[in-house]
C-alpha cells in the first residue's frame, strides 16, 4: 500500500513538472513573440575567432564545427529570403581561426564571397589564409586556381595554381588536365565550362546550385 | 601494496555504485542524435562534426565525473567515520590516498575508453569507416584525466568537497593557459613579472600536453615520442601532487 502511494507521489511530481515546463516553454513562445524576430544581423555580434580560441579551453575543433553549423544556417535562411550574405566571410574567419586545418570553410566562404557577393579579392584572401595554414593541401591551391579562372579573370595565375595544385600530395587527375587547359586555353569558354561541371560533380548541395546557374548562363543546359 | 590495491577496487565500487554507466548510456544515445541530426547540416562534413563532439564529449563528460565524484570521495570516508576503521589496520595514510587516486583514474579510464568505443562505433556505422586514428587521441585523455584526478586527491586532502571541486576546476582552466601566461609574462618590460609568470607557469598543469583531438580528427596521428613525453610528464607531474597530499593528509587531524 505504502510502495503504492510513493509511485503515485512519483508519478504526481512528474505530471506537476511536465506541466510547469509546458507552461515555461509557452511563457518563453509568447515573450519571444514581443520580442519580435530575432535580428538577421544577429552574427555581427560573433567574438573574433581568436577570442573564442582562447575561451575553448581545448575544444577548439568542436568549438570551430558550431560556428560552422551556424554559418551554414545562417547562408541557408538568408539564400531563401534576401539573399544577403554580409557576415559570410567575418564567420567563416571564425571557424578557420579556430581550427586552421578544417579546409571546407575556406572553399566554402572564398566561394560565396566570390560568386554570391561578387567579391572574389576577399575570397581569395580567405583561400591564401588556408594555404598558409596547410601549405600541403591541393584542393586549397586548386580552388584559388578556380577563383582566379571564374572571379577575377586572371587566367595566368589560375594557370599558376593549377599548376601547384598538380604538384601537392594527394590530388585528383583532373588537377593536372585543368593545369594543362589553363595554360593552352586561357579566356576558353569551353575551359570555364569544364571548371563549373567539376564544382557540379564534386562540390557541396549549395555549390552545386551555384554551379547550375552558371552553367545555364554559360549557354549550358541542366542536361549536359 | 595490497592495502593499496584493497582501497583502489573499494573506491572503483563505489563510484560505480553512484551509476556513472548512465553517463555512457547518456553519451551514445546523444552522439546518436547529434550524427543524425548535424550529419546533413555539416555540408559533407558529418564525419568530422560527429567525431569532433563525440572527442570533445567524452573528455570533457569524464572531467566532470572525476571532479565531481572525486571532490567528495575523501570527505564522505571522513564523514560517515569509516576511515577510522581503515587506519585501524596496517595501512598508512599515504597508501590510502594513492588507492583513492588509483580508483578513481581507473573508472575514469573505463569510462573514456567506452565512450571512444561508442565514437568508433558510431562513426563507423554512419560513415562506412573505422577512424581507429583516435585511440592516441584518448591515451592523451586518459592521462590528462590522470593529472587531474590527482589535483582533485591533492585539494580535498586539506579542504571541503565544495572548495576541492572549485579549486581543481580553477585550475584546470589556468592548465589550459599555461602557455599564454608564460608568453604575456615575457612580453612585459619588469623582469621579477617575468620571473613570478614562470614560477606560476611551472606549478600549473601544462594540459595542453595532452590535447592530440585537433590532429586526429583531420587524420593526423599522435606520434609515439609525443605519447612517451606526454606519458613521462603527466605521471612526474601526478607523482609530485600525490607526494604532497600524502604529506599534508600524513598530518591531517581527524575530528
């Protein structure tokens, strides 16, 4: 009778608690409604990546993975709403800061700054960051080969970076075949063609989008 | 060194008894959740996020178990009078500390390894391939847990369970800026600075010797030779912090 009546306290003390944690959770949803949506400039806040290593105590590289997550979110909404990617670069300075060795980052912001902000300097200058952190990495050395091919026009030294890209432990065939195109057919359209169906094959869902589009205005259709 | 051994399996007991396999059972059903949920937010990066909190989890879930647990380990002898009975047989005051300090790494060490198990396990089901590459990685902990552990014997050997537990956290958190304190030290014009910088320096833990989960994660092993000098400082270092507590307990009053 007693071991019945302790359950019946138990089960009563979690009936209370599930209560009261539902009505906490409605209290935040209303206060969340007068506090409006949260701010879209919300990242401008973002310590600089050398402050929050310093405060990661050890957990860098998972420190570095949640500022990831959250600049992938953050381009996401923004890619289905007004298409403004203002902080891209300043986070993914974050995550690169925090583990210098995660090479996506730099693809990845170098890619947007260059073909979504039209800013392919500032691309290039988060491409040049990564490749002073990890001299060994091809594919930093190709895709700076890419920006300089599709963003700033410079076909030599796209030819350069190919180039090295084809030299750098670990790469694909096609570092050397592009290597190769860049230095015989600079200004090519037929060679912009092949670079963006490589980014179409290899890079990430967002890249990918990208890649389609200007694979369309290059006269390319889906299908090819 | 039977006594020492007696005490190390009791205290092993006894902090299982306070069902520290839940944290395991919490951990891999979290790196569960955490591998289905972040996998497709990761852009192709998955892997690295999953096995980056999964390293990051269980070092930092079995730092908090040996503070916590171990912050009370001594008190809890002291108040429940049963240390009293312990000292009435042939074992001195140091042996019992060194087999609370055993016990206590030992758990924390099972613990660790069955979460890096969980990790592989994970990974490898999610992601098609094993990432054995982190075993280093979790020797690093297990020692780093060593070294703290053995801050936490040598703070409660003098003080209560609440200060014990604040002190080793304090200065865990200052063993990871060992470094930094020692280079702002040397960047400053006063010379004695840079001498007291340097003594502080030298008592800190110097925890970032055993930080490798930054490497692994991106396919870099932990050489052998860093392992060996890991190995030798962390062991110099708990054998220094033992010697003193077994020295403050030695004169220790027990009311």
């Amino acid at each position: 009778m007693s071991a019945l009546r302790d359950w019946g306290g138990m089960v009563a003390a979690i009936a209370v608690a599930v209560a009261l944690v539902a009505a906490s959770g409605t209290v935040d949803r209303a206060g969340r409604a007068q506090r409006g949506a949260p701010s879209r400039d919300e990242l401008l806040y973002y310590p600089s990546g050398v402050w929050v290593r310093q405060a990661a105590l050890g957990y860098e590289t998972a420190a570095a993975d949640l500022a990831w997550l959250r600049g992938i979110q953050y381009y996401g909404e923004h890619r289905l709403s007004d298409q403004r990617y203002d902080m891209i670069g300043h986070v993914m300075n974050i995550v690169t800061d925090l583990d210098p060795r995660f090479t996506q980052p730099y693809v990845f912001g170098a890619f947007v700054l260059s073909q979504e902000l039209n800013q392919p300097q500032r691309g290039l200058e988060l491409l040049q960051k990564g490749m002073r952190a990890n001299p060994e990495s091809w594919r930093l050395a190709f895709e700076t080969g890419f920006l300089h091919y599709v963003g700033t026009h410079d076909h030599a030294a796209a030819a350069r970076y190919f180039a090295r890209a084809s030299g750098l432990p670990g790469h694909p065939d096609y570092a050397e075949r592009f290597a190769a195109f860049a230095a015989q057919r600079a200004g090519d359209r037929a060679m912009a063609v092949l670079l963006w169906k490589r980014v179409e094959a290899t890079g990430n869902k967002y890249m990918q989008e990208v890649a389609r589009r200007e694979l369309r205005n290059l006269g390319e259709g889906e299908e090819s | 060194m039977r006594g020492v051994v007696a005490i190390a399996q009791n205290t092993v007991r006894e902090v299982i008894r306070q069902r520290v396999v839940l944290v395991l059972a919490l951990f891999g059903v979290g790196l569960v959740a955490a591998s289905q949920v972040l996998s497709p937010l990761a852009l192709g990066e998955g892997r690295k996020v999953v096995t980056d909190f999964g390293l990051a989890g269980s070092s930092l879930l079995a730092t908090l178990l040996v503070v916590v647990l171990g912050s009370s380990l001594l008190h809890k002898e002291l108040e429940r009078r049963t240390i009293y009975a312990v000292m009435a047989k042939p074992i001195r005051r140091g042996e019992f500390l060194l087999g609370k300090f055993c016990g206590l790494w030992i758990t924390a060490a099972a613990l660790v390894a069955g979460m890096f198990a969980i990790v592989l396990g994970v990974v490898t089901v999610a992601y098609g391939e094993t990432p054995w590459i982190v075993a280093g990685a979790m020797t690093l902990t297990v020692l780093e847990l060593g070294v703290i552990t053995a801050i936490v014997v040598f703070y409660s050997s003098f003080t209560t369970p609440a200060l014990t537990a604040f002190f080793t956290a304090a200065t865990v958190v200052a063993g990871n800026f060992a470094d930094d304190l020692l280079y702002f030290g040397t960047q400053g014009a006063s010379l004695w600075l840079a001498r007291v910088t340097e003594g502080v320096y030298w008592i800190l833990p110097h925890l970032t010797v055993f930080n490798a989960r930054g490497s692994v994660v991106h396919g870099i092993a932990v050489a052998p030779e860093r392992l060996a000098f890991a190995a030798a400082y962390g062991l110099l270092y708990l054998l220094a912090l033992l010697i003193v507590a077994g020295a403050i307990f030695e004169r220790r009053e027990f009311r």
